[in-house]
C-alpha cells in the first residue's frame, strides 16, 4: 500500500494549467521538503521533472512547478501540451524510506 | 552523466529464483546508491531499497527482507538484484535507478538516472 495518494487521473485542453495532487502524512511530506516528480511516457523509464518540492533539474521545463500545503505537494503543469500526456509519479523520502505516489495519468484532451 | 543499462526479460515458473543486472557507465564515480524499484503492469512505482555502491551496504523495507538480495560488483560496475521464490504477482518491471546529484539528500529521492527495466513475468 502506498504511502502517498495521488489523483488517479486528471485532464486538460492544450494551453490550459492542470495540478496534479500528493497526500502524504505529518511524517512525511508534512515535515520535510523532500518530494520528487517523476514523467514517465508509455514504455519509458520515468524521468526527474522536480525534486525539493519545487526545483527543477537542468533542461527540465519552466511549465513545471511545484508547491506544498500542510502533508500535501503538488504539481503544476502550465500551457498543456500533446507531450505533457504521460504518467506522473510522486516520491518523498522519510525515516529510512523511499515512498512513491500511487500515479496519475494525464490526458490532453 | 551515467548509464544504467539492465538485463533483458525473464519468464520463471513460480517459485524460482531470478537475477537481474544493472550495469552502470559514464562518471560512475558520481553515485552514491544504486536503488531498485518495480511497477506491475498498469501500476504505480513501488520501491525495494537501495544498495551503497562504495561499500556494499544495503536497504531494505520491511515488506521486501528476506525476499531480495541486492549485490554489488565493482570489478564490473553491476548491480543485482536477486528475487527469490518468485509468485505471479511478483510479474512487474524492474527498474534501477540512481540520484544524489543535488544535495546530500537527493540521493534517496531524486533519481537522474534510469535504466530502461526488465520484464520479470512468473507464469504456471
């Protein structure tokens, strides 16, 4: 069973913002700023779209952004596009544990 | 940069053993853990632990002791993971990964890199 609880899935016309929702705990995402995102296309390995909460590695694109509230980090992905359309995992590291989302499928309607 | 190239599909009978490689290239003297993590098919990531590629030291979490052993060999810069008395709901992807680019703490949640994974599927 997944430590963290994503939206199963979330839509949006191109060009349009879509937030993507993380539910952790008060152990977690509640007490430390270690949240990762990960994009993962069909087929694909996932890839590092954001790691402390909000920080995006080199290349990585400025529609992407992070935020936290209380046990709860989301994604924020702006002026949709056809290649947005993929899996989004979360992740968090606390006590000795590495803990992913349950994912999210993003369509582009 | 690093590459993590793993090994190819595999198809056990239930209650085998499997072993999967990871063979990592490029600025390998940049990792820190080599980190295992499994998808089923149509399913999230879930986690398996990691293993310190300077001294060997492994993690793993409690639903997976006893049941994985993750190895290390230096002498080819390959990682393995061995899955034992496999069941067909262990039939997944198997991904390595590595991170710890950013901060001393990146290397436990922020994974830069990837290997493509190996199909595992256990079938009667």
């Amino acid at each position: 069973q997944s430590a963290l609880t994503q939206p199963a899935s979330v839509s949006g016309s191109p060009g349009q913002s879509i937030t993507i929702s993380c539910t952790g705990t008060t152990r977690n995402i509640g007490t430390y700023n270690l949240v990762s995102w990960y994009r993962q296309r069909p087929g694909e390995a996932p890839k590092l779209i954001l790691y402390e909460v909000n920080k995006r590695p080199s290349g990585v694109s400025d529609r992407f952004s992070g935020s936290k509230s209380g046990n709860t980090a989301s994604l924020t992905i702006s002026g949709l596009q056809a290649e947005d359309e993929a899996d989004y995992h979360c992740c968090t590291y606390a006590g000795s544990t590495t803990s992913f989302g349950t994912g999210t499928k993003v369509t582009v309607l | 940069q690093v590459q993590l190239v793993q090994s190819g599909p595999e198809f056990k009978r239930p209650g085998a053993s499997v072993k999967v490689s990871c063979k990592a290239s490029g600025t390998t003297n940049t990792m820190y853990y080599i980190h295992w993590m499994r998808q089923a098919p149509g399913q999230g990531l879930e986690w398996m632990g990691w293993i310190d590629t300077n001294n060997g030291d492994t993690n793993y979490p409690q639903n997976f002791q006893g049941l994985i052993t993750f190895t290390w060999d230096t002498s080819v810069s390959t990682a393995f993971l061995e899955l034992s008395s496999q069941m067909p709901d262990d039939t997944a992807f198997y991904f390595c990964a590595s991170g710890g680019l950013y901060d001393f703490w990146t290397r436990y949640y922020a994974f830069d890199y990837w290997g493509k994974g190996t199909l595992v599927t256990v079938s009667s």
